[in-house]
C-alpha cells in the first residue's frame, strides 16, 4: 500500500516517529524523517533502513515550516509523531514552561497543518495523547494540549476533505520510549511497572503498536477527523 509513496515523519528521529518510519519504510515507502536535532536524525539513520532519508526541521518556527514544505514536492503522508510537554499541576508548571510545551506540540501542528503539501489521496496525521480523554491532576496542561491538537485535526479534516486530503489523529498511553530515560534506570522500570498493573492489557505500549495504529490511519481511505485510540484501555480506568 505504501510502495513508492512519500511519507514524511516530523519527530522520526526517536520513540514513535523512529518506528513509524521503520514500519512505513519497510512496507516500501521513500521515507524522509524529520526534527530540529540534527545529531539525533544521524544517529536514528544509523538505525533505519537504507535509502531512509533526513532533514532538520523545527515545527515551532512558522517561516521554517513552510520554507520546507515550498521547498520539497507534495508528500503521500505526513505524520507528526508528538513532542514531550512539562508535566505539573498548573499552579506548580512554571507558566514559562507551560508556554513552550503549547508552542511546541499544538502550534507545531498547526503550522504544519497550515503547510504541509499533500497529494490528493493522501493524509496527515497527528499523535495526541490519553490525557485528552481521561485528564489527570499532575498533567492538566497535557490534556488541554492533546485535546487542541484533536480540536485542530477535526476541523482540519473539513477544510482539507474538499482538496482530497484526509486528517486523523492517534491517540496513546504511556509508550516504552525514550522520553522515559530522564527517569533513570530504576524510575523508567517502576513508572512502567505501575502502568502495567493498572491497564487492562498488563503491560505499556511498545512504539511500534503505536506505529501501526499511525499507519492504520494514514493509509485508511475512509478514516478522516478520526482520533485512533491505542491505550492499552487507559481511557477506561
């Protein structure tokens, strides 16, 4: 389904976006990753299949998105994979903190919605996130900012349907990424741990599950103002 197709995945250089570029690259897609540190994109190329290709992008920078996207032919697929945000209670988050999570994970989707060159046929999608379902007191910002980005991508699917392009979102719970290492060793195994015993499935997710739910979405011809929910049945408890 993805043999020969441009798929573009921001945030590909780790965690969810490094698996959905795998995914997608070995179902024969030309695969371009993209993200603002250059020695990360070196280092994930190391990891991913040859003829996977990298630039540096940094979504937050209006001009530079739409630089990029001017600058390079209209992709089959674009993916935004999500970026960490602060997590804190709003009146513990420093209000500067706060500020830069949402210039981070909602503006830099909507500049790139605002941007990005899709074929006719083709989709964007967005990672949110749980807490847009289920808020949670020490990841209030999260929530408002995962809901947003859903916000963003159902109303984006409206005005981009008429030019064939279709808009969805996936939505996961805590993922074995590498986000987790500022934990250390010992907080990464409990963090885990206590997830696992609390979700239905008995354990977190994998990046690659989320990978393929990502490509579920992006491929789907009817799938569009969509948020996938792959939770491990977060939402639920």
């Amino acid at each position: 389904m993805l043999t020969n197709q441009r798929v573009l995945v921001i945030g590909g250089s780790s965690g969810i976006g490094e698996a959905t570029a795998l995914r997608a690259a070995s179902q024969g897609a030309r695969v371009t990753i993209a993200s603002r540190t250059t020695d990360r994109l070196e280092s994930a190329l190391t990891r991913l299949p040859e003829g996977v290709s990298a630039r540096s992008l940094d979504v937050c920078i209006d001009p530079d998105v739409e630089h990029f996207f001017t600058t390079h032919e209209p992709w089959h697929h674009v993916i935004l994979a999500g970026s960490s945000t602060q997590v804190g209670s709003i009146k513990s988050l420093p209000l500067e903190q706060a500020q830069a999570g949402m210039q981070n994970k909602f503006w830099g989707a909507y500049h790139v919605g605002r941007h990005a060159r899709i074929v006719k046929g083709g989709s964007l999608t967005f990672v949110s996130g749980v807490y847009a379902q289920r808020p949670n007191v020490n990841a209030v910002l999260q929530g408002a900012i995962n809901a947003a980005v859903e916000g963003l991508m159902r109303g984006l699917a409206l005005e981009l349907g008429p030019s064939g392009v279709r808009v969805n979102a996936v939505s996961p719970s805590t993922t074995a990424t590498p986000l987790w290492d500022r934990l250390g060793a010992a907080g990464r195994e409990q963090k885990f741990s206590d997830m696992a015993r609390r979700l239905p499935v008995g354990r977190v997710a994998l990046p690659d599950d989320i990978a393929q739910a990502i490509l579920f979405a992006a491929t789907n011809g009817f799938a569009t103002g969509s948020t996938v929910l792959v939770d491990g049945g977060d939402a639920l408890v």
